[in-house]
C-alpha cells in the first residue's frame, strides 16, 4: 500500500466515524419515541442513515484526497 492509498484509508475512516457518530446524536436528540418498538425502529434507522452518510463522506474524502494528489503532481510537473 503506498502513501496515498494509506493516507486515503486514514482520512475516510477517520470522517466516517465522525459522520456516524453525527448523524445517530442528531436522530437520538430530535426523535421522540413513545415506546418499545419506536426505539427499535429509531435505533435501526439511525444505523442505516449513518451508514448511508459515512459511505458518501467517505467517496468525497477519497475524491479529494486525489483532486489533490493530481494538482500537486501537475504543479510538480510544470515546475520542471
């Protein structure tokens, strides 16, 4: 695994895991269960919408991180 690859892993596990947690505090403090079986829909669809948002973060890091890796190496380029 090279430098960029890692970096990549690195950066998308590290927002993933902020975007989960995000999005299950958001949907704990603004849902209002009234029961048994609201808490378990609830706590179901927090897991499945912070997976849905992870994944998307995670793409836009990883597009990002090589966005930048193509500027730097076109800026590398052209300084030759």
């Amino acid at each position: 695994m090279n430098k960029i690859d890692l970096t990549k892993k690195l950066a998308s596990m590290v927002v993933g895991l902020g975007t989960v947690r995000i999005a299950r505090d958001l949907i704990r403090r603004t849902a209002m269960p009234r029961g048994f079986l609201d808490n378990v829909s609830i706590a179901i669809a927090s897991t499945v919408i912070a997976s849905m948002a992870s994944d998307a973060t995670k793409r836009h890091v990883g597009k990002k991180i090589d966005e930048a890796v193509e500027w730097w190496q076109k800026q590398q380029e052209d300084a030759r």
